[in-house]
C-alpha cells in the first residue's frame, strides 16, 4: 500500500498506512495559513480489499461542521468522480472504499487542474470572440488570465466575472467552463444577443499558485484574496492587485464572483445589499437576476444563505462589496456546495462538476435578463 499527494493540487500527510483497515491521515495547512480542508491524494491498495482511511485532523478544520452529512469523491480515470462513504465523528473524517482497480484518487471535490485551466484559457483564445490578456505573474510566477469576449467600447455594458479566488474552491472553474462554452456558441441565441452590447470580462482562476499547492483559502503567502479588495498589494496579494486594475481601465456593470460553500447544501447568491451604495434600482435588478434563476433552473433558491448586511455594514475587503461599492454597479458572490444540492439531491456523484458547469451556463440566462437595465 503506497499513498501520495506529489501532484498538482495534492494534500494529504500519511501518519500510518500500515494497515488498510486503520489508515492514518491528516490534511496541510494553507502555506503560512491555518487554513486547511482541501484534500487531494491517490492510493495504492490491494484489488478487493476495503481501505478505511481516517482523516485525523479534520475536527480541526477551518470549517468543521463542513464535514457533515458529506462525502468524498473518488476516481479511478480522472475524469468520472463519485462519492464514497464518508462519516465524521466530530474529530475524525472516515473515508470507506474497497478498490476495484489497483489505485484510486480521492478528493475534497472533483479538482480542477492547472493544467485543464490552461487548456480551457487556450481554447477560448480560438475564438474571434475572445481577446486573452495577460495580466501579470503571480507570486510562484504563473500566469493571470484574463479573457475579454467581445469587442469593448464605451457604450457597452461590462460584466466581470472571477473565479476560484479560494483556490480549494474548485467548483468555480467548473462553472466558469461552462459559462465560457455557452458564451462562445455562435449558435446560443441569447449569448449572440448578449455580445452585440455587453463585453464579458473572465478571470477562470484568481488564485493558480494556491490551486497548485493544494490550498484551500489562501495563495502562495497565506493570503486570503477575498479579504484583499479594499487595498491590494503586489507582496501579499498580486492577484487582486491586476483585476482591480484592469477593472478601473475598463469599468464594471455587473460584477459575479464565483465560490464554494463548506457548510450549507445548496447553491444561492449573496449580494452588496450593506454598500453605502446600493439603491432601490441595485435590489430590482437583483431580484430579477434572483427571479429569472429560479424560473429556469431547480438547482437555484433562495430560502438559504448568508445573512443580509445591514444597510452601510458591508466588509468592504470582500470582492463582491468592494466592487459594487468602487463602482456603483450591481455585485454577487456566488455560492456552490462541496456536498449536494440538498433540493435535489444525487446519491452517486452528489453537488458535482457537470453540474456546476450547468449552473454557469445557466446564469447566463439571468445575466441577459438585466444587461439591458445594468445602467437604468
């Protein structure tokens, strides 16, 4: 029996795996982070044998009861990811599986690798569409993408959309990949429509350094970008450092940033309700934005989520409000489950990337539903 995490995006330390009923593990923090809850590793075993693998160290966790009632995803091939038995005792994280091939991956959710963003960045560049600026290198010297789709003038709405600023947070990519693939269908109907008066700006992964380390929070330094936005800098958090520059170059309408949620079973929007300054025009639109998900889509609702801001109350680090408030535009967070859509539930894969990748094609409808009123 031989476990590893020496991959892109691992994460697993082994105190004991001299025995496949009694398996010893525990998860790294964040570098220079106390964050930890992302998992990523592969295991040798016996073909046949049942493997009890204990995660010793999750009670501990930066988010504990993101543990409950959840499961972890396995793949033999890297492509299909299903779910695995899983309890949790309050301190320990217990993985069951008995091996039908020699090795097995197991995750915290299907990951996203590094280099699929790199293909994903590469593909969309095929198209006329797409215009792909670099933005800058981040801390370990990879790249930040940014993706332009259509041809920006000033007349024309600008909606940003980020992705993965939790870089554990790999549902965020997943949906991205299906925005983008509906986005550029010359045949979709209401992504043409959408590109005669409205230019798209994507950034598919905020945070590719803290992707590649396995993080789940924080990039190379132990920074949490989404707490970076009222004043980034190029030391601790280059990331947000370029967007927010590029945003001030081109100017923000609509504003999505994407992300996962640890604890809560089910996919909602959190707004800028608590900027200073959100108007009655910000909460229409917003509740048609709301309205057209709910009414195209049973994977959306809106009787769970985060607490509203009071008005003038919003943290205005986090990206969403630092946005709307910066440009007077209409703001989301957008958040997925790591464990299943419990309105909808699915018992064999549970909340997954096919899935996600449905929600952001999805969202475009809502997108088109307030473009044309982003500046009423």
């Amino acid at each position: 029996m031989f476990i590893t995490a020496q991959f892109d995006s691992g994460n697993i330390e082994v105190i004991d795996a001299t025995n496949e009923n009694a398996i010893e593990l525990k998860i790294r923090k964040d570098h220079q982070s106390d964050f930890y809850q992302w998992f990523h590793f592969k295991l040798y075993g016996e073909l046949g044998a049942e493997h009890v693998m204990q995660i010793t160290n999750a009670g501990e966790s930066a988010y504990p009861d993101g543990w409950k009632d959840y499961s972890a995803v396995a793949s033999y091939d890297r492509e299909t990811w299903f779910r695995v038995p899983t309890s949790f005792d309050g301190k320990t994280l217990t993985i069951r599986h008995t091996l039908e091939q020699e090795s097995v991956y197991f995750a915290y959710f299907t990951p996203y690798s590094y280099e699929r963003h790199q293909d994903l960045v590469q593909s969309a560049q095929q198209s006329s569409l797409v215009e792909h600026v670099w933005l800058g290198p981040t801390l370990d010297g990879r790249d930040m993408n940014l993706l332009v789709i259509g041809e920006p003038a000033d007349n024309k709405r600008k909606v940003w959309i980020t992705a993965r600023q939790h870089p554990g947070e790999s549902m965020a990519e997943w949906f991205i990949e299906g925005l983008l693939g509906r986005l550029l269908d010359d045949e979709d109907g209401a992504a043409r429509k959408l590109l005669q008066d409205t230019v798209f700006y994507v950034v598919p992964n905020m945070n590719p350094d803290g992707s590649v380390r396995g993080h789940l929070r924080t990039n190379a330094v132990g920074t949490n970008l989404n707490r970076e936005w009222h004043e980034p800098s190029l030391q601790r958090s280059p990331e947000v450092y370029y967007v927010l520059q590029a945003m001030q170059e081109s100017g923000v309408d609509l504003y999505l940033d994407i992300h996962g949620d640890e604890n809560l079973p089910y996919n909602f929007l959190a707004g800028c309700e608590g900027v200073p300054c959100y108007k009655d025009s910000h909460a229409k639109l917003a509740q048609r934005f709301k309205d057209t998900l709910l009414a195209i889509t049973p994977e959306f609702q809106v009787a769970h989520g985060y607490d509203v801001d009071a008005p003038g109350e919003a943290n205005l680090t986090v990206a969403s409000n630092a946005v709307a408030e910066r440009f007077k535009c209409l703001a989301f967070t957008l958040e997925m489950p790591f464990k299943d859509n419990a309105n909808l539930p699915d018992e064999d894969f549970g909340w997954s990337a096919n899935r996600s990748a449905q929600l952001g094609a999805d969202v475009l409808s809502a997108v088109y539903a307030v473009a044309k009123n982003l500046r009423d």
